[in-house]
C-alpha cells in the first residue's frame, strides 16, 4: 500500500525519468561500442575493451575528411539560415503587408513536407538550372529547409516582446539602431539562439536531402550509411560519443552560465 501511495505521488516524475532513459539508450550503446576490439568488420557484438580507436579517431580513409565538411556545411546554413530567418520572423510579427498570411501559411510547408520530396524538387531545380552538383548545392539545400526552423522559434520569441520596452528606449532619446542593439536584440537572442541551434543540429544530420544533391560530395551522415553497408569502423562510435559529451556539456554550461545571473538579479 505504501508503494502503491509513493507510485501515485510520484508518477510523473517516474516516467519522466524512463522517457529520459529511453532516449538516452542509443547514446549509451554508442558509447560503450566506442571501446570495442571488433573481430570482424562489423561492430555489433561486444568482443574486447580497447581504446585504439580513441587514440586514432581518423583511422579511417575519409571519416575525418566528411566530418569536417558536415560542420563547415552546419556552419554556413545556421549562419545563413538564422539571418534570413530572424528577418522573416521580424517583418512577420512586426509590420502588415498583402499576402502576410499567406507567408505564414508557406513558412511551415518545409517542416511538413517529406524530405524526399524536397530532395528530389532541390534536385530538379539544380539539373534545370545547369548547376554543378557539391558543395554548393548541398548548402543552398539546407539553409532552404532551415529557414522554416528558425522562422517559427525566433517568430514565437519576437512575438511575446513587450513592445513598451522599445517605446521606453525611445523616450529616452534611443535611436533605431541602438534600441534594437540594446534592447530588441537582446530579448530576441534566446529564440536565435534556439533557431540557430536547431538549424545546425538538423543541417548536420540530414541525409536524404544530402543525398539528392551532393553529387560526389561526401558528408559525415553519408559516410555512415555508406560505411553501414561494408562494416561500421569503431571510429564513427567514437565520433559520436564525443558529439554528444560536447553537446551536454555546452547544456550544462548554458544552466550554469543561467543560474548565475538569475542568482545575480536576486
């Protein structure tokens, strides 16, 4: 009976905990495979502890090579995806223009559409266009489906602004640009921040669309799948396992960095 009383106060929080372990199982996996001695070419049963591959985590032809060009391609769309995006998101929230709904209709066709349908219109576009498919392409490709991402999280942040805040700037002999430095673009830096993140996240893990328009261009996600075929190296475990200890890390920093200051105000 006690058991049952403590389940029912605690309900919540125990499936909270079993979602949470639930996504976090894949990460666990890869990681304890990171150290595996394979014997053959496949890593998928548990043989040996080893940490060779943590010592030479480009032993493998062209991992490093598609790895670096994944983040140099993750760089640009979220740098070119959040600047268009914050724009959209300003002039949809701030300013009534013809056709203004009929953009806010459009803006989400890209996060409803499936990827292979856009692949394969990105794809088309290009070949009618006479465009020479890489590099350039891939990246044109994901700032396009981008966009949307950071159009709906900056648009939602821009939206719950208090516009008296700016009208108080103003009375206090503030110009545009710097009641929108100091004051807009500091309240609007979280959903950017948001937006950017998710745009590097999902332009950093597409396949499908990659795949359409890379030509001979090889990505990280291209590499693994293609290497999935032949027998997955060890190294792309280690690569991911240091991907996500950056990635809680700059979380954990970020709630740091948050207390901080909420403790400094108090």
């Amino acid at each position: 009976m006690a058991f049952v009383t403590w389940f029912k106060r605690n309900v919540v929080v125990v499936a909270g905990l079993l979602t949470l372990a639930y996504l976090l199982l894949p990460n666990v996996v890869v990681t304890v495979f990171s150290f595996n001695r394979p014997k053959g070419r496949f890593n998928y049963e548990w043989q040996q502890f080893s940490t060779d591959a943590w010592r030479d985590p480009c032993g493998v032809s062209g991992l490093c090579e598609s790895l670096g060009l994944s983040l140099q391609l993750a760089f640009w769309a979220t740098l070119g995806a959040t600047l268009l995006g914050t724009m959209i998101a300003f002039a949809l929230v701030r300013y009534r223009f013809r056709a203004r709904g009929a953009v806010n209709s459009l803006i989400f066709l890209p996060m409803a559409m499936p990827e292979v349908v856009m692949a394969a219109s990105l794809l088309t576009l290009f070949l009618n266009m006479g465009a020479e498919l890489g590099f350039w392409t891939i990246l044109i490709a994901h700032i396009m489906f981008c966009l949307s991402f950071v159009v709906v999280a900056v648009k939602a942040r821009v939206m719950s602004m208090d516009p008296r805040l700016e009208q108080a700037a103003q009375d206090l002999y503030a110009g545009p640009a710097q009641t929108f430095l100091r004051v807009t673009l500091p309240i609007a830096a979280p959903g950017i921040a948001a937006g950017a993140l998710l745009a590097f996240a999902l332009s950093f893990d597409d396949f499908i669309i990659t795949n359409f328009n890379a030509g001979s261009t090889v990505t990280f996600p291209m590499f693994v799948w293609g290497s999935a075929q032949r027998g997955t190296p060890v190294q792309i475990n280690v690569i991911g396992t240091a991907m996500f200890v950056v990635a809680v890390l700059l979380v954990l920093v970020s709630m740091a960095v948050g207390n901080r200051r909420r403790r400094q105000k108090a």
